[in-house]
C-alpha cells in the first residue's frame, strides 16, 4: 500500500494527524517500529516520534498561547509588510507607526517565533502608538502592575549604550513609567559597579532620576547576559511590590539585582506623558538608547505573570534557538552604514 492510498483511508477513518503521521512513518519503514523489540540504537527508526508538527502550526499555538493568558493588553507577532502599521493581535488593535523609514520585514531562516516573517529595526529607527491612542498601555498608579515580554534577536549597534527594547519611557522629559531594557549599567544597589547586557527591567514613580542619583536607578537585572545573534525570549514583571528580569523565561536570583524590591508604583505621565516605543527611550537626543535587531514578538500585560507562565511564553522561541545560530541568515543589518 502507497503513502498516497494510506493517507485517503487515514482520512476516511478521520484519523489525527499524529496517527496518520504514524502510519505513513510506518509505511515507509516497516511496522518494527511498532514491534515490542526496543530498536538498536544504531536503528534510524530509534527515538523518532510522530510526524511533528509544521513550523506553522507551531507558531499558531505559540500566538494563541500568548493571547489566551489572562489580562493581555497588546501582542504583536510582526508579521505584517515594511510600510504597514504593526497592529496588535490582542484585545484592542494598537497600532504601531514606523518611525525613520519604512521597518523591512524579513523571514528569518527557520522562521520567527510566531510566523515565517519578522520584522528587522535598524538602529536609528522605532515604532510607536501615540500617548492619545495609548488605552491600557499607559500603565501607572499606585495599584500598576506590568509585564513586558519580547522574542527578539540582538544586533550589534555603533555605541554601548544600553538598549530599550519597548516602553513608555521618556529621560529628558522626565516621563519615565516603565520600559524593558537591555544593558542597563547600573541600579541603585550597584551605582558604582557596571554590569553589561543583561535583561532590565526599568520602572519609576517619579518620572525623573531615583531621588539622590543623577539617572533613574530603579531597575532590576538577570544574571545571564543576553547575546547576540541569537534568538532569547526577555521580559520583566512588576506586582507592585518588586520588579523581576527574566531571561528565556527563568528568574535567576542575584542579589541587588533580581529581584528588586519596589513598592511605590509607577509615575502617571498624564495628559503631557509620552508616546508607548518599540526600539527606543526617547525621541529628542541625538544617542536615544536604540535597540537594534529583529522583533519576532512583543507582548504586555497588565499584570505581573507568574514564573510557570513566563516559562511557558518563552518556548516559543527555544527551538529556534535549537535550528540556527544565524536566524538572519548572514545579514548583520544592525546598524545602516550607508
């Protein structure tokens, strides 16, 4: 029998897919894999399962799993063409503006964490939904809980500033709410020591410096560096009592660092508070703090998600770090030298 024949009587006796899978599998090399006798484990048959799922159907149930988790604000999978607005695929479609040029949309190889497509911001260029279009992502007060997640890949850039990834978040203004971050050198339990390139989760209650420093010092920071050229899941969470950084969906104790304790809420920007950003802390100064690379997901809620459910968000991005160290296929598009 051919595998065409067993797939229309697969279908005829509405088997899953699994079972079809397996019966093809079957088909093509022998039934003693189905045999009680253990496989050799020089036998190619050894340790294989049924046919997986596609890259496609494993990015769908990566997005409904981000979107089914309770208290969603905004979810964007960057699927959508260069020149397009991003539009959120939660709840309310806030819609993310390019900012210096149209964001070029790539398909990594391997595909991205939630389609085929990604989209690739170079430094220099962000996104934004304005402050009046703002909704839910303008979170503050005293009561404010947060989480931000993102699957991304990092690219080197032309200075060593620290990176914000995305945020509400405004220096020279003094608007800052809060915004995740990587490399954020220095928190007010380490004002002397800089640390590099970890997870930064970044809040305020003030929206100017931490009272009795020069910068905002109210940040909490993984252990483990993120790196480049990789595929990471980072993100940080807020329950109004401490803020924690996670890496790959794991919180790594360190202390001064992660946790970190804050109990006084976010600063309320008000009517005259800025813009929510991809890609940047704020528009004014000519160094901005750019994030440079690929955004594969992006995610806020209004709550501080549990340690189970951050792990479990972030596998959508661990089997591409399995396929490929080289997600963008070569292409070191971090920094426009042209």
């Amino acid at each position: 029998m051919n595998r065409i024949t067993i797939a229309v009587v697969c279908r005829f006796l509405n088997l899953s897919l699994p079972l079809m899978g397996l019966c093809l599998f079957c088909s093509c090399n022998g039934a003693g894999a189905l045999r009680g006798s253990t496989p050799s484990p020089d036998d190619p048959a050894a340790g294989l399962l049924p046919m997986p799922e596609t890259g496609a159907r494993r990015a769908t149930l990566h997005a409904e799993e981000v979107r089914k988790t309770p208290d969603l604000v905004a979810f964007w999978d960057f699927q959508e063409p260069g020149g397009e607005d991003r539009v959120s695929k939660g709840p309310v479609p806030y819609r993310l503006r390019e900012q210096a040029g149209a964001v070029e949309r790539i398909a990594p190889r391997g595909g991205a964490p939630f389609g085929p497509h990604a989209a690739l911001l170079k430094e220099r260029q962000w996104l934004r939904v304005p402050r009046t279009e703002m909704g839910d992502l303008d979170i503050h007060g005293p009561d404010a809980r947060v989480t931000v997640i993102a699957w991304l890949v990092r690219h080197m850039k032309s200075d060593d500033n620290c990176e914000a990834v995305a945020g509400v978040w405004d220096e020279p203004l003094n608007k800052r709410q809060y915004c995740l971050f990587i490399s954020i050198p220095r928190n007010k339990h380490h004002p002397l020591q800089p640390l590099f390139d970890r997870v930064s989760g970044h809040v305020s209650d003030v929206g100017g410096p931490t009272p009795g420093f020069p910068k905002c010092r109210d940040v909490a920071r993984s252990r483990t560096a993120v790196p480049h050229d990789e595929w990471p899941c980072i993100g940080f969470t807020y329950d109004g009592k401490e803020v924690r950084a996670y890496y790959n969906g794991r919180f790594e104790l360190f202390e001064g660092n992660n946790p970190y304790a804050f109990p006084n809420g976010i600063y309320d920007g008000g009517r005259e508070g800025v813009a929510f950003r991809v890609g940047v802390s704020d528009e004014v100064r000519p160094s901005r703090n750019w994030f440079a690379g690929v955004l594969g997901g992006l995610a806020v809620f209004k709550r501080a998600l549990g340690d189970e459910e951050m792990l479990r968000l972030a596998v959508a991005t661990e089997e591409l770090r399995r396929s490929t160290s080289d997600p963008t296929d070569g292409r070191k598009n971090g920094v426009d030298r042209n």
